[in-house]
C-alpha cells in the first residue's frame, strides 16, 4: 500500500460509545495532522504530530484524545461525542512539519462519522 | 489573521466549457498557495501550487496564478471534462514563520459539477 489510509470509512456512534480512528501512511513522513471537515466550514485543523510528539492541539475538546505510537500511525480516540461532532474526519501527513522547503500535505480518504 | 475567500458553488458545467474558480486571500508575511480537489467520496489531493509572486501553477490542465497586487489565485482550465467534477479548496500557507512551525489556512470549498 501507498499514501495515506484511513479506517474505518464510515462510522456510526452513540453518545456513549467509545470509539478509535485509524490512520496509517507508508510515505515516510515524519509529520501527521487530524481536519475536520464540516458543512459549510473550512476544513479545522485539530491536532499535529512531528516525529510522534504532539506539537500543537488548536483548543480541540478532551472528548477527542490524539495518539501517535510512531510516525506511521495516528489515532483518534472519540468518547462521549456530540451530535455536533458528526462530520468528516481527515488525516493527513507531510515529509516534515510545513515549512519554506516542504509545502505539501497528503491527505486520507476521511472516516464520515456520525453521531446519534 | 490570514484568511482565504473562494467562490460559492455550486458550480454547474457543460463538457468542454471554460472554467474559473476565483479565490483572494488575506495574508501577512510571505504565503505560498494552492488548489487541492476532492473527488467523491475520497480524501483531498494536491492539485497546483505556487510559492512566490508571479509563479503560475499548472497541473492536468488547470492553471492558477499568484498575483500579489490583486491578492488572488484563481483556478482556470480551459476545456473541463465529466470527470473534473469534484469539490476545490483553495489554500494558503501562512508565512508569519521561517521555520517549520505553518499552518495551511483553507477556503470553504467550491463544488463543481460538469454534465455530458
């Protein structure tokens, strides 16, 4: 496999439940990103990962809890969501944090959550 | 802070018709831009990008332009086909930082259809 791959694709979850997204890229980066992506809002950057250090958590509430065992993988641990957390979950990763030298960002497929 | 406008869609098509997606950005420092798509039911991909004033960015047939008098980075293509149609983003990276420390700032998408 190449690129970037996320699981599941679709999830459906009750307030209660807990639940994990997966992410998982073969391209050698080094760093790793959590988007939300809802209607009519620009994509929201919530967690980022370099060399498996979270370096920037933009106010995400603690019902979201990152984890990045190592560069390759990055999970999303979801408890106790709200039904206006129900959105499209996208994963991304870039060879190093953006920067003059590295300007891109591959992204997944996303995980389409829904919260009832 | 730094932002990005993109035109509202949806955009509808005929098969080899032109295109222009408008997009303007507001910015401090030194952005680089882009324009990344997404297909149906898939995650976003980098489409073009420019780094500097004047660059053009070029990629299956779409263009865009980094003009910093008119703070703009509009996404052409000439003759458009059934399967252009997905959702656009155009896309800054904030350039407050000289290291590795960017954000990419997004638009809110704009969604194109192209009929037969």
């Amino acid at each position: 496999e190449t690129g970037v791959t996320q699981t599941p694709r679709h999830l459906v979850m009750g307030m209660t439940n807990k639940k994990s997204l997966k992410c998982e890229q073969h391209l050698g980066h080094n760093a790793m990103y959590w988007y939300k992506q809802s209607a009519k809002k620009p994509l929201e950057l919530m967690f980022v990962y370099s060399l498996e250090e979270r370096v920037e958590n933009n106010s995400v509430p603690s019902r979201f809890s990152p984890e990045c065992p190592n560069s390759s993988h990055l999970f999303l641990h979801l408890h106790t969501l709200q039904p206006e957390d129900s959105a499209l979950y996208l994963c991304a990763s870039s060879q190093d944090r953006l920067g003059p030298q590295n300007t891109e960002a591959f992204f997944g497929q996303g995980t389409r959550l829904t919260v009832v | 802070g730094d932002s990005v406008t993109q035109m509202e869609g949806p955009v509808t098509l005929s098969e080899e018709a032109c295109l222009t997606i408008n997009c303007t950005y507001t910015a401090t420092g030194y952005p680089s831009l882009f324009w990344y798509v997404q297909y149906p039911g898939e995650g976003l991909q980098l489409l073009l990008k420019a780094t500097k004033a004047d660059d053009k960015g070029s990629n299956k047939g779409f263009e865009a332009t980094y003009r910093k008098e008119t703070t703009s980075f509009h996404l052409e293509k000439g003759s458009v086909q059934v399967s252009d149609s997905a959702v656009y983003f155009c896309a800054l990276s904030d350039g407050h930082f000289a290291g590795n420390n960017r954000k990419l700032i997004w638009g809110l998408g704009t969604s194109l259809a192209v009929n037969p």
